[in-house]
C-alpha cells in the first residue's frame, strides 16, 4: 500500500520528518462519505490511506450528537453504496443503530483508517505531479503523505459554528455547542434559551421539555417545518416520487399544503415560512426543512416557547430584540456546522470560500490534477454515496489502466 522514509531539510519546501509515499488514494475523513470511497476501492484492490483526526469512525455521530438522535429520513435513503442495512432496523435508525451499522461496514470492507491524525495541509506538487499532504498525530509527530489521487471526505459539518454574542461573556450560566449536549435530563427544571430553530434546535427543545425543562427557543430568520410522515408516507420518498413527474416548484406547492393541513397555520406561532419551497431551498440554498417529530406539539402548548433575536446578554439573562428580558439559566447553540477545507486545503479553483465545491451536486465530485470530493452534495447521505461511487469508480478506472500499462511494459522488456 506504502513505503515510508526519512527525510529532513533546511529548504521551506521540503517537509522535515516521514514520508509515506501512498500506491493510491489519501481520502481525509473517516465519516460514512469516506468510508463509502474505501469500500468502492477495497473491492477493486485499489491500495489507499484513509486519515482522520478523531480516534473513531463517523466521530460526528459518535461523539458530538444527542442521545435521542434518530436518522431523519427513512433508513433506504441512508444506506451507503454496497450494503444495506440490516432488515430488523426499524424504519428511521437510532444513533446507535446507525453507529454499529458504520462499524460493521467498516469491517466488513476491510477498512482500517489512521487514526488520530490532523491534516495539516494538502497541496499538489506540479513538478512531480503529486499530492502532498502533511499531517500532525496526538503524540505530535509529523508526516507526509505522497500521492496521485486525494479524496476531501472531511464533510459539511466539520466545525461548530459559534455566533458571537453582546455581553456573553457576562452571562455567567452554562453555555454550550448543541454538538457538546447530550440529554436534558442535567437541565431538569432549568430554564434553557436554544438558540437555533433547525432539526437540531427542535429536537433538543422537545429533549428538554421531555426531561422536565423550560426551553425557549430563538428564531432568528424563516424556516420550513414539515410533518416527517403524510399519510403514513416519509414526506421526503414523497417528494423524490413526485419530482420524477412534476417541476420542483409544483411538488414545493403540494408539500406545504400538505404541510398546512397537518400542522397547521405554524406562523401565528412565531415560525414564519421562507418564500422560496422547501425543496428549492434546499436545492440553491442548502438549507434543510425541519421534518416534525413532535416539537410543534409542545410549541402549540406553550411548553416551548419561541422568542425573536438576540440583542444582548446580561447576568442571568437576555435581552432580546423586541425588548423582553428573559432569566435563563443555561443557553445550548444550535447554531450549526462548517466545512473546514479552506483552512487545509491549498487549492483555489474546485472549492469555494465557504469549503464547498464551486460546482453544484451533480458535478461537483471531481476536480484537476487527481482531486475529488464526497460529502459535500447538501443532500445527506444519499447524495454522498451516488458521488461516492462516482469518484470510485473514476478512480479503479484510472488505476487498472495504469497497472495494465506497467505490466505490459515489463513484459516488452
């Protein structure tokens, strides 16, 4: 798969510490997106590295979601390529069910990623025509990976995105990322500020109330909420149906009557709906429509409450745009993740400021010199896994070629 050396330099180009020259890809990430890579390549006995910085796979499901998390869609549209989920797991998976599902995947394809080890930067050497990427271990050693092909699978929710806020510091309660929460049992009878109306903010509301607290939630900006199931149907296998027949804004109309039907007038709770459709949304936009499970229920009781934007906090409290005056006792910031690529990554062209490739889903999995990404579609694990297979397949294409040529060489010889 690799051979390694010993090098040191005074030169700024050089890299001081190992080399590992790689007989294939590097892919950068151990989440499902990279390990559906893997797999494809593992069946074909393409040699790769696999580098992740945590000291798992899928360290975003094991270690920074809530305990109640359960898959948001139903478990077909959240398969990765080559295997299926087992069939006694219910229709929308736990967070347990999904994990075991990732590590018996992983084990199933013989996939062994490097642990523990941050990617530093990546930068494509023209001179050899190769892929150097530097990496940092927890131990604090370095090294340089040599290769043809490199693989972003770091994904769209590599960082925590945390807001600044007036006067936070002067808070003085507990303050947390919603990635860092876990469940509302430790906020038992505490008075909760969720900043966030996402799937994350309303699932860690209706956690709260569940455990006997008071959230109240901020909404700061528009957001489309839609029952999960319509008539016993998962409103998003509903959606992909009808696309196949009618225009996006046609299905957008029909979702949200249905959506008004079931749920209700949602505005004259404070939820006020994007003009744009939900799917179009997602489409240019990427932003996801919340798919109820039960947080409207408690919205509608008053068990949550929705609040406008922040101005300022104070000791003990908040001061809110409108002029209430809130005392809350813990604030939980669901306000969402980043890709990290531009701080890693030195290349200009195929990805954008905001660490997303500057083409939209579906062209967007490929790039110059040996560069592909996956995880980065804003369609979730379905679209992960069709630009997983896609930069697989290219990839097994490139190399038997290669390999036939090499043998066919030696034979001349």
């Amino acid at each position: 798969m690799s051979s390694s050396c010993d090098r040191s330099s005074n030169r700024d180009d050089l890299f001081s510490g190992r080399c590992v020259l790689v007989n294939g890809p590097v892919i950068v990430g151990a989440g499902p997106s990279g390990l559906a890579v893997a797999a494809g390549l593992k069946q074909e006995g393409v040699p790769l590295v696999i580098l992740e910085r945590a000291t798992c796979i899928a360290s975003l499901w094991q270690n920074r979601t809530y305990d109640r998390l359960k898959l948001h869609l139903p478990k077909q549209f959240c398969e990765l390529p080559y295997a299926p989920f087992p069939a006694d797991f219910p229709e929308y998976p736990s967070k347990r069910h999904f994990i075991d599902y990732l590590e018996s995947y992983a084990r199933r394809f013989q996939i062994v990623p490097r642990f523990n080890e941050a990617v530093l930067s990546a930068s494509y050497d023209h001179a050899c025509a190769l892929w150097r990427v530097k990496t940092v271990s927890g131990g604090g050693g370095a090294v340089e990976y040599i290769c043809r092909w490199l693989v972003v699978a770091s994904g769209e929710n590599a960082e925590k995105v945390v807001p600044e806020f007036q006067g936070l510091h002067e808070f003085g309660g507990g303050v947390m990322h919603a990635c860092d929460f876990k469940s509302g049992e430790f906020y038992r009878g505490k008075k909760v500020l969720v900043v966030g109306c996402g799937n994350s903010g309303m699932e860690v509301s209706l956690d709260l109330c569940h455990h006997g607290a008071s959230p109240s939630m901020v909404v700061r900006s528009s957001v489309h909420v839609l029952p999960r199931e319509i008539l016993g149907k998962s409103t998003f296998e509903l959606g992909v149906f009808l696309m196949k027949w009618l225009p996006v804004w046609a299905v957008d109309k029909i979702l949200l009557a249905a959506a008004r039907l079931i749920l209700g007038n949602i505005e004259k709770y404070g939820l006020k709906r994007p003009p744009i459709g939900p799917l179009q949304l997602k489409n240019t936009q990427g932003k996801t429509p919340v798919l109820d499970i039960g947080t409207l229920s408690r919205i509608r009781t008053g068990d949550i409450k929705i609040v406008p934007g922040i101005k300022r906090f104070y000791q003990g409290g908040v001061e809110l745009v409108d002029g209430q005056l809130l005392e809350i006792d813990s604030v939980i910031l669901a306000t969402g993740y980043s890709s990290n690529v531009p701080t890693w990554l030195k290349e200009n062209e195929f990805f954008s400021k905001d660490g997303f490739p500057n083409s939209p889903f579906p062209n967007g999995w490929k790039g110059k010199c040996g560069l592909y990404a996956v995880g980065f579609t804003r369609r979730g694990l379905s679209g992960a896994s069709v630009d997983a297979i896609k930069v697989a397949r290219d990839i097994i294409k490139i190399w038997k070629t290669e390999t036939k040529q090499k043998h066919h060489s030696v034979k001349l010889l």
